[in-house]
C-alpha cells in the first residue's frame, strides 16, 4: 500500500506537545550570553555619535556592538544585512546597535541605556498613488516582467457594453510567525555554528559565509524546528547576522532573539497596495478586456516589488489585457515575502472586481468564472498541464450549497444579522527549485534519508518521509529522515510552495539511485549510499504553465446595528495535485484560509507619518483572526493527477489556501450589506452607522 | 529591563509601609498589565510588593444584600461566583468579555481596576505620551486615535480607560475600599477615576501608596435584571471598540430606575447620568433608549478615526436596554 496519502500525525508531534522540541534559543549552551537589538529611533538619518558608557556601566552588560566597533563584514547580495557597518539610518527601527549581557534582562536593560544621537532628514513614508517618486522597476518578484500587454486595452475597454472600474486598497500586513527571528550563535576555531530560525538552512548558510567571509563548509546552520515563517524567514534576516556578530565579538556563545513589536517591519512585511483594476465583458459576461494597475512600495535599501497584478495575467481569459506595477521607494523597511506575496493581494483585488462584474451583468459570480476559464495561458500562450478551477468552483457550489442564492443584496437577514455568501477563484503557480538529497540502506534493513528540508511547522518532515517510504519501497517504520541542518546534502528553502516538490524529487531519485546499487534486494553487509542532485533534470524541464486552483466559499453575517462581520462558515475546495498526507495537507489550507479571513477583517498596520513607523505592533494591538472567529472552516481537495510536475506529483499546498480568500469574505459582506467595501480590513468602524444597513 | 527586588507581605498594613517607604515600589496583582509595561520599560518600578498572597481573596454577602469582593479574587472566580451570576448578571459578563481564560486566571479585582489605558503611545516608550512621561505631549491626539476616548478628554490626553469590569462596577455604584498609610477610607467608585485634564499621568484620586482592599457593591435588586454588551473587532481577546453596561427596572412599561455606563469612549468608565435621566420616569421604547443615548452623547468631540463610536454607542444602548425592557 503507498504511503503517500496516509494520514499519518507529524513525526515530531510527541516532541512539540511536550515541549522537548528545541527551537533556536532553546539549546542548553554553555557560557552562553544574550544579545539584545537596539532599534533607530528616527527615521532617516546619519548616527552622529554612539555613548556607551551608561550601557556598559550597567550590571551585566558585557558589550554595545554598533558600527564604530562591530566585526567588519562583506557587503553580501542583500544590502539589509551589512548590519552595524556605516553610521547610516535608513527607516525608523532598523538596528543600529546590539547589547551583550550575562542575562536577557541586562541586556535589555542595557540596550535602553544606549544613548545614539542622529542627525536627521526628512522622510516619507506613506504609499499614495500620486507618490512624486513612482517608478517602473525593472521586474517584478522574483523575476516576472514588471509590465505585460496584449491586444488593445483601451479600445477593447471602451467598446465594452459592461465595464467596472475600481480601485482596492490594502495596509500593510505583518507576519507573525510564534517564533519569532532568533538565533544562537557559537565561534569556534574560526567556525561558526547558529541554530536559526529560519526557512532554508542552505541558504542561510551560504549567506553567512558569504558575509563572514567564510568557505561554507566552515558555517553550519541547524533549524530542526522552526516556529512559523510564512515567507518572513525565507532567508537570512536580521537576527542571525547580528547574533553571529555579536558572538564573534564578545568571543562567546550569543543567543539573540527578537520581540513581538521587532518583528513589525525589520523582517518585512506585505506592502501596502492600491489596486486599480478595469474589467469589459459583453452581456454575457464574457471577458473583453483586463487591466490590472498596482501600486506598492520598496525601501531605499534594497528593491522588492510585490508582483501584485501577476496573478491576473493567467487567471481569466480576455482578448485585451494589461497589467502594470509601480512602485514608490519610501524610508521603510523593505517589504518582503508574506504567504503568496503577489498572489494574494492581487486575487483580492482581481476576485473582488469579478464579483462586480457578476453584479454589473447580473450573471452569478460561479457562472462567471466558469464562463471566463481557459485551457491556454493567456500569459505564455501555451496549455496549462492542468487546470481544475471550474472542477473546484462547481464541487465548491455544491458542497457549500450555493444553488439557488437569491443574488441581490440584502435578501437574507436573521434577526440583527444580514446574511451574505461569497465566492472568489484561486490560483498559485506550481514550481519546483533544484534539491540535492542522499538515501543510505544499512545492514540492519532500515534506511537513512538525508535533505537539508525545513519543517516550519507544516508537516514537511513527515511528507518527505513518506515520499521516501514509498520511493524505497519499504514500510515508513524502516525509514529514519534527516532534516533541518545545513550539513545534510543542499536543499532549497520552504518557499514560495516549492518545497515538498522540491525536496521530494530529489529524494526519489537517491532512492531509485539506491534502488539500482541494490539490486539484490537483500540488506547490505555495510552502509550503501547514493547520492543525488536535481539541478539537472530540475533546471532542463519544459517551462509549461504550472498552476494550482481553487475556489472559496464564505458565508457572514454582519450586525445591522453595530457593524460586526463573523464568519458563519468558509469553505474551500483546491486541485493542488496530488496531496501526500490529508492531516497536514488540510491544517495548510484551511491555515491559508484563516489568514485570508484575517486579511479580510481584522489584520492592519497603522502607520504614524509623523513618526515613520507602525504604532501597533504586538498581538493586542494587530489583531490576528483567532479560534473564536472561526466558526466552521473546510478544505477539500479534488483528487488530481498531473506528470508534468514533478516525481511526486505534488503543487504545493502552503500559499494556494490564502489566495481568494479575502476577495470571498468581502464578496460575502457585500452580499449581505450591499455596501462594498474596497479598503481592507473591514471592520465595523466602516460599516456601523452606514445609511440604510439597518 | 530595571532590576527590582521582590517583597512578598504578612499583611495589608506592612504592604502599605512598604510604600510609603520605598518611593518607587509598586503592588502586583496578577501582573497581566504591570509585567508587560515592565518589560517595555514604560514602568520601572525597584521594589514589587505582591499582594496575591494577602487574605483578599473572599466574596463575602453582606448583610444588606450587597456583595464585598476582595482586591485579590480572580477574575475567573468572580465571574463563576453563583452570587455573581444570579445577583449582578452584568458583573459575570463584563468579566468574561474580557481578555482570555488564561488571563482572567491571573488578574485580580483590584489590579483590573488600575490597569493602565492601552493607548499604543502609552505602551511605546518612543513616543509622546504625557501620561507616560508628563509634558512630553499627545501623539495620540493627532495621530492614529481610532481606539481612543470621544467624551471627557483633553489636549494632553485622549487615552481610554480599558476595563470592562470597571465599567459594571460603575454602573453599579460600587464602593471601593482602600487603605492607605493614613488607615482606611471608602471611595464611590464614580469618584475613583480623574479626567485626564493637564494632568493625565494622575489617574485616580487614590493617594500615593494606598491599596484597594476590596469592591463593595450596594444591595440593587434590580440588578438581576442586567447585562453588559461589549463590540469589539474580533469575536475575542479584543478590548471594546464600544461596551455598554445597563441595569433597568421597569414598572409596567415605565422605566422606574435605570444604571448605564460605558466603556471605550472615555478617561474612566463613563457613567451616563444624562442618559439615565432621559430614561427615568419615561415608558420605555427603543426610541427613547436611542434619546437618551444622544443626550449622553451630545457633547461628545470625536477625533479624526474614532467618529464610529457614536453611532456605535448609541446602537448598543439600544439594544442592551431593549434586550433587559423584553427580558
């Protein structure tokens, strides 16, 4: 029997639920010290002098890193990381400074004796869509083309006898993974050793070595458990480099954690967007013209550019269409990776003006997504090696039991409670990066596999393990995994749903590799190993358009009176090819799900222009969606096969459950109130008092 | 974070010596508030006087039908007390629509009250906070305001007073029973709190040093008849985007006596006498609930983001009353 697609409990469960997993700062280390960052506390601006001697007088404190005294590193890829080396401030928060002590007290202690006086210019930092500084960068994340057209978008536009125009904003989002950036970091002879948190031990490791100046081999990065990342720890950040500096200068072991409030902003976080989006349809409801024009921002440090409108380019299909991205480059942290960065603020917006749409034809919103489904790309023109979006928006209807919803507004109420359901498409592409991993039999029957994979809490190891079992043809019980340290064979992060394709193929093709070195069947008298690299096969592999589907289901209730939107029930059906452990599959989507729903409602950062940074910035403050919200939540998945993907069939399950989802819940709200909501989140602040909710 | 020493006290009056001669100690409660500012170095006190341990931990019947709760019952406990949930319905709601099960474990009675305004400039030793540090301005004025008070505040401070129990003990004339150095003294409750006015870091009218040892709350045989409405912006472990606290007794369709206060609008929970007035004497109808609400709110100045807490106030005076009138 496969083992693929058992639903077998996390390997480590045992381990978590009773507290011996060891995260990052939870190493016994002998001598060990704490580090405490010290923030800028203006916005941008040049450090004109760095007084010590409080600090240093304090109990405790053993040293104040800054960058007239810290370690000299090399200037690495990311600009953000050459940490504690010119006397620059570029957003207010950055670290200027790190305070070593005996105990995380002191150094706390210690760090706000440090006295840093600035020299301070004047900033910006608030996104508008006439910003003086907008530019067009040069592509957008990764490396998608910044503009695209086809056809004619203004006269197809114009010609249209259907047409909406409408413009969503989104706040800034921030990741909040329960771990937060923290490292452990140990020199010894020369060599550096960091237990990290973070989504790529391989990556991190070349990064440090890089900046340290180091052959890799003498950096190892161990992440055997990783509280949450969501794209925030995708690689090296700021943690690690100031722990790893931190310990080379006092020449002591440094654990180096950060706060809750640290982690808004100096790890990144989505940017803000405005989202201007033109759909045309005939009267059938079929799509004649699509433009997608997103705004967001960059820091003046380094260049990341949301790849907002990119999901438009393959969703729908329309005989003109454009999208464009523009960017403003403000003094703020530079934005990063947050679960589908792209994907998910720009279905909000796509998935939004398409429910206008169905309400401007007077077509139902599933109709019209059936009615406007493709085979082919519209992007690269070719065919999709496959494409379930009607199949998951029909399984979706009829589980959720869309038929016969009475299209108008309003028409539901129960008591105080207006009733409205929504519904929005989903899609994230399905990729895989190059992995190497090595599969050993020993003499005592069972087998040894070795990736240098993340677990960040979503069941990787265990899917991995399984992949292995069934690549081996064993039991999963004769199969011990390795993962989580930079010194097993090199892997690529838990990123962008990459990973389990990723880790998977190279894992089956080691074990097919020692499938063939043992061909007498037979448990060998001494370790057998084989080895194997995907970069290849991975690297030669036909581009073809790879997609994952999905379609979403809400039902809310808004209070008349007061405002209030809660979630009656969300419902999701994905076609994420094939799906390697049902209980850790459906804990991402409906986990992708949830943080859609707090985008919807509930998640903002508040940024204060005057100060140049996000005033709320811990969990009582930025709300996140909890237990209470949730009142019924569903993932099902259609059983889906697709050869041209990878080994393992598999499209990656970690992103496609947040893509839609807040474009469904605003749908809903829309449906019940009949007030549309273009600005998340939608809170009842915009809701209460409107005229006629009541 | 500062270094501090730990005293743990045999009784109320060595408790209060400690203050009196250490300037900067202060009292822990369950030090879900205190712990917190602490480590965000927005209070530094040297000396901690944990008061958990002291005999306050009763809810004693009085013989005039009012209730003596202790500074140190949990907020858990008093909201499962059977007299609670029977006598003052609206003192169990209050307290379970408030922070966590974890959290309501901890707290205390007393500490609940003297819990500190979550305003983010507060919290944020970065910023301008006059409570914080007196003279040093209001961010909070000017800047992202939309949690913050509509009534009673000033140019130095537009802080929220964030407890929910507060705001039903308010409606309940609650007397509070403090010693201080100078012995034992009872304050109503409504005289506890201060306006913000030019001097926002003075909260309370309680003197340096002195301990609230126990609530009193008066017989109110109505008060069965009561609730407490909290809207905030998650479905829990959110402080009030607006809460409501009522007690009314009708006779026939006349409102023949009536408490409300709320929550999230002020400096202190905001006790609506106006509104109570309006209601008095009057047959009740939800459009007379929404009169009185206006009233109440007629001189409120709400601030760049927080104009929703009127409409908001006003809705949920309405049904809260509507809901007891039909109760």
């Amino acid at each position: 029997m496969s083992t693929v697609g058992q639903a077998y409990p996390r390997l480590e469960g045992r381990e978590k639920v009773t507290g011996t997993a060891r995260y990052a700062v939870e190493y016994p280390v002998d001598g060990v010290t704490y580090g405490w960052a010290v923030p800028s506390t203006v916005v941008r601006g040049r450090i004109t002098r760095v007084d010590t001697t409080p600090a240093l007088a304090s109990p405790g404190v053993l040293a104040v890193l800054h960058h007239g005294n810290a370690p000299r590193i090399a200037p690495g890829q990311q600009p953000e990381l050459w940490l504690l080396q010119e006397p620059l401030v570029h957003y207010r928060g950055e670290y200027v400074a790190v305070v070593v002590a005996t105990s995380l007290e002191a150094a706390r202690e210690g760090a706000r004796l440090v006295r840093i006086d600035y020299d301070a210019g004047p900033h910006s930092t608030v996104l508008t869509d006439d910003h003086p500084g907008l530019y067009k960068p040069d592509h957008v994340n990764p490396s998608y083309p910044t503009d695209t057209a086809e056809g004619d978008f203004d006269a197809g536009y114009a010609a249209a006898p259907v047409r909406v125009d409408a413009t969503y904003r989104t706040p800034a989002y921030h990741n909040n993974p329960m771990e937060p950036h923290a490292t452990t970091a140990q020199w010894r002879d020369g060599r550096l050793l960091v237990h990290d948190s973070n989504q790529g031990a391989s990556s991190v490791q070349a990064t440090l070595a890089e900046l340290f100046e180091l052959p890799p081999e003498s950096v190892r990065v161990v992440a055997q458990h990783v509280g949450g990342g969501f794209g925030s720890k995708g690689y090296a950040k700021a943690a690690v480099v100031l722990a790893a500096l931190a310990a080379r200068h006092v020449d002591r072991p440094v654990k180096l954690a950060l706060t809750r409030q640290q982690l808004f902003g100096p790890i990144g976080y989505r940017t803000p967007t405005i989202q201007r989006v033109r759909l045309a349809a005939d009267t059938d409801g079929r799509l004649t013209a699509i433009c997608h024009d997103a705004i967001s921002q960059t820091s003046t440090i380094h260049e990341f550019a949301e790849q907002t409108a990119v999901y438009t380019r393959s969703m729908y299909a329309a005989p003109h269409r454009r999208t464009t991205h523009r960017l403003a480059r403000l003094d703020v942290p530079t934005p990063f990776w947050m679960r589908a960065p792209g994907e998910c603020p720009g279905a909000y917006a796509l998935e939004s003006a398409m429910d206008e749409l169905a309400v401007a034809v007077g077509i139902d919103p599933v109709e019209l997504r059936i009615r406007n489904d493709t085979d082919i790309d519209p992007d690269q023109g070719q065919p999709f090696t496959s494409r379930n979006l009607v199949a998951c928006l029909r399984d979706g209807a009829q589980r959720f039991g869309w038929a016969g919803r009475d299209p108008s507004p309003r028409a539901r109420r129960d008591g105080r409670w207006l009733i409205g359901t929504g519904v929005a498409g989903s899609s994230y592409p399905a990729r895989a990066r190059p992995s190497s991993a090595t599969a050993t039999a020993r003499p005592d029957g069972s087998f040894l596999v070795r990736v240098n994979a993340t677990d960040i809490g979503t069941g990787a190891r265990t899917a991995i393990w399984q992949v292995a079992a069934d690549a081996l043809g064993v039991p999963p019980e004769r199969v011990e995994i390795r993962i989580g340290d930079s010194a097993l064979p090199t892997a690529p992060v838990a990123g962008g749903s990459m990973g389990t394709s990723s880790w998977s193929w190279a894992v089956i093709r080691a074990a097919e590799a020692l499938r063939e070195k043992l061909r007498d069947g037979g448990p060998p008298t001494d370790e057998v190993t084989a080895e194997a690299d995907t970069a290849e096969e991975v690297g030669g592999q036909p581009t073809r358009p790879r997609y994952a589907y999905g379609a979403q289901f809400v039902e809310v209730r808004v209070d008349a009176d007061t405002g209030e939107v809660r979630l009656n029930r969300m419902l999701g059906v994905f076609a994420a090819g094939r799906v390697v452990n049902p209980t850790t599959a459906r804990s991402q989507l409906i986990g992708g799900m949830t943080m859609g729903l707090s985008m919807a409602l509930h998640e903002e950062g508040l940024l204060d222009e005057r100060y140049g940074d996000w005033v709320n910035h811990d969990l009582a403050t930025y709300h996140i969606t909890g237990c209470a919200d949730v009142e019924s939540i569903e993932a099902y998945w259609l059983d889906e096969r697709d050869d041209e993907l990878n080994p393992a069939g598999v499209k990656g399950i970690g992103e496609i459950g947040i893509v839609g989802a807040a474009a469904a819940v605003a749908n809903a709200v829309h449906h019940a109130t009949g007030v549309r909501i273009r600005e998340l989140p939608i809170r009842l602040d915009k809701l209460v008092g409107v005229s006629g909710l009541a | 974070m500062r270094a501090f020493r730990y005293h743990r006290p045999a009784d109320v009056a060595e408790a209060v010596a400690v203050l009196a001669a250490e300037p900067q100690a202060a009292y822990l409660g369950g030090g879900t508030n205190l712990v917190d500012l602490m480590k965000l170095g927005v209070q530094r006190p040297d000396v901690l006087v944990d008061v958990t341990r002291l005999p306050l931990d009763t809810v004693e019947e009085l013989p005039d039908g009012g209730l003596r709760i202790g500074a140190t019952v949990r907020n858990s406990d008093l909201a499962a007390h059977p007299v609670v949930r029977r006598d003052y319905p609206v003192l169990a709601r209050a307290l379970l629509a408030a922070a966590s099960g974890q959290l309501r474990n901890m707290a205390t009675t007393g500490g609940n009250l003297l819990q500190r305004t979550r305003c983010v400039y507060f919290q944020d030793t970065g910023k301008a906070c006059n409570k914080r540090e007196p003279g040093s301005g209001c961010a909070a004025l000017h800047g992202q305001n939309r949690d913050l008070a509509v009534l009673d505040w000033s140019e130095q401070c537009v802080a929220t007073h964030p407890s929910d129990l507060a705001v039903a003990l308010a409606a309940l004339d609650t007397v509070v029973e403090v010693h201080g150095s100078d012995g034992a003294r009872d304050i109503p409750i409504a005289d506890l709190y201060r306006s913000p006015g030019t001097h926002p870091e003075r909260e309370t009218t309680l003197a340096r040093g002195a301990l609230i040892t126990a609530v009193r709350v008066p017989p109110l045989p109505a008060a069965r008849r009561s609730t407490y409405l909290k809207v905030r912006d998650r479905a829990s472990f959110a402080f009030a985007a607006g809460s409501v606290a009522a007690v009314l007794d009708l006779d026939g369709d006349v409102v023949r006596d009536v408490r409300l206060a709320y929550g999230a609008v002020a400096h202190r929970p905001w006790r609506a006498y106006r509104a109570e007035e309006e209601l008095r004497g009057r047959p009740f109808s939800p459009e007379l609930a929404a009169r009185a609400a206006d009233a109440e709110l007629a001189e409120a100045r709400p601030l760049r983001h927080n104009g929703f807490k009127l409409p908001l106030t006003r809705a949920i005076t309405v049904r809260a009353l509507t809901e007891l009138a039909s109760s």
